[in-house]
C-alpha cells in the first residue's frame, strides 16, 4: 500500500501492478494518515478492459486499466466533497488557472503547447487530460492528478480558476464571451459523471456554481501564436 497526495487528499492505493505506482509517483505523500482507500479488484480492472476495447479498438495495459479504475472511484468520492474530474488541458499562468475543453481532437494539447511556446516559462501545465476541480472558501481551484494525457504533461500543483475556454476550430480567430447557460451545457460534456447516479444532482448544482462565478468564452481559432494573443486579451484586457 501506498499512499498519495491528490487534490489535498490523502488517498491509499492497494495496486495489484508496480507500474501503477510508478504511473502515480509524483504525487507520493509520506504522511501515513489516508482519508480514502482504494484496493481495485479483478472486476474493476476487467470492466475497465472492456471499455477501454469499446473505446479505443484495442486492449489497454492492465495498470492503465487499474489507473482508471482508482479514478473511477476518487470520482465518487470526491463529488461529496465538491469536486469533480473534467476532460480538459489547463495551465498556470500569472498564478492563475486557464483552462482549454472541448470534445476529443479539437486541439486541447496543441492550443496549452501555443502557450508554452509563446510565454516560455510563465506559463506552468498543471494537467492535460483529467485534472481535479474542487471549491474551497467559495473559490474554484484545479489541481493536477496523475492522469495527465499520453504524453505525460502536468504538475503537482493547483491554482484559481480564472477562466475556461471551450475551443473551436475556425479559420480565423475569435474570443467570444458565454452565458453560464450555454457554458454549463458545454462544461457538462467534458465532466467525468459519477457513477453513482443519485449524485447527479449534487454535480449539476456544482457546475451550475463555477460557471456562474468563473468568466466563459468560447474560443474559435487556428493553430497560430494569434490564437494565443487573442484569448489572453479577452481573458487579461488590462
């Protein structure tokens, strides 16, 4: 058993694959005290097999499927505790967090890269895949996970939301402001959903909260360093 630090949590992991552990390493606490334990059985590894096939046409490793599994569960535990998981790149900059969602293949990882690119080291990735949204003190934070995409690009570090940004390919690029309304429809999509579905509600009314204190936009761009100005002037005017 193990026991990891993830979005001010202490969670123990009784993983059956070393690889799992070495999968979640940076955020390894040493404290001994845990608030989750997690031991994923054979059924939970085999179901995430099955989906994984389903999904992607082809078998995953079996600790990516114990990985996933172990999110599955943090999933439902955590929605009580005013978190979720979102489908998102999202990085740090000036202190604070931007976040890039949209469906699969639009070009999350490639936009978060524009900004790497262009501010060089003022800018921080803190997940591109499945990072950690929680409220605390009224205020919504993301924070990195384990899970951060193919190519393994994040930090174990969170920050306060500034901004979300729901990306479109467009020829040309524009910034657009969104209602909560239309933001929550679009946030909706790209959140993991309990499994548990009496929790629902409980992650309606949480995401109905961030969208109505966190600006919205959508952003319709092309892969250029002016998709990056473009958004950065909507978000930061001054």
């Amino acid at each position: 058993m193990r026991i990891f630090r993830i979005a001010e949590m202490n969670i123990a992991v009784e993983a059956k694959y070393e690889e799992t552990y070495e999968y979640m390493r940076d955020f390894l606490s040493d404290s001994d005290n845990y608030e989750l334990y997690i031991e994923p059985t054979d059924e939970m590894i085999q179901y995430e097999l099955e989906l994984g096939e389903e999904i992607h046409g082809t078998a995953q490793s079996l600790y990516i499927c114990e990985s996933v599994a172990i999110l599955r569960v943090i999933c439902d535990y955590i929605i009580e505790r005013e978190g979720f998981f979102l489908h998102c790149s999202c990085l740090s900059c000036k202190g604070d967090a931007i976040i890039f969602t949209a469906p699969s293949g639009t070009g999350k990882s490639t936009h978060s890269a524009l900004w790497r690119r262009h501010f060089g080291d003022d800018v921080i990735m803190i997940n591109d895949d499945k990072p950690l949204v929680r409220r605390k003190d009224g205020r919504f934070y993301i924070y990195g996970t384990p899970w951060n995409g193919k190519h393994s690009i994040g930090n174990n570090i969170s920050a306060p939301i500034k901004a979300i940004v729901f990306l479109e390919q467009a020829p040309e690029n524009r910034a657009t402001p969104l209602s909560p309304i239309d933001g929550l429809s679009l946030l909706l999509q790209q959140t993991v959903l309990p499994s548990n579905k009496t929790q629902l509600s409980v992650l309606l009314d949480l995401l109905g909260r961030l969208v109505e204190t966190v600006p919205l936009y959508k952003l319709g761009c092309t892969i250029s360093d002016e998709a990056v100005t473009t958004i950065y002037q909507a978000i930061y005017p001054e």
